[in-house]
C-alpha cells in the first residue's frame, strides 16, 4: 500500500470515525502505526 492509497482511505475511513479516532491517526508518526490504525478502523466498519 503506498503512502498516497493510505491517505486516501485515511481520509474515507475519517468521515465515519469519531473526533478523537481521527485525531489519533493524525498524531501517529510512524508509518507502521498508521498503517495498522487504517487496517483496524476497516475491521470495525465490515463488522
């Protein structure tokens, strides 16, 4: 997944999530950790 493809979905995913879930994507630097947060925040929304 390249950063841009992250970004892209970041942004879908953050139209659905709460404040305080967008507001910790945007503070994780590494990119490890947002790619996991994005992989998670998918999980919650097929459930």
């Amino acid at each position: 997944m390249t950063d841009k493809e992250l970004k892209k979905i970041a942004d879908l995913i953050i139209e659905r999530v709460t404040f305080a879930e967008s507001e910790e994507f945007k503070h994780l630097e590494q990119r490890e950790d947002r790619v996991a947060w994005v992989k998670n925040q998918i999980l919650k929304l097929e459930v």
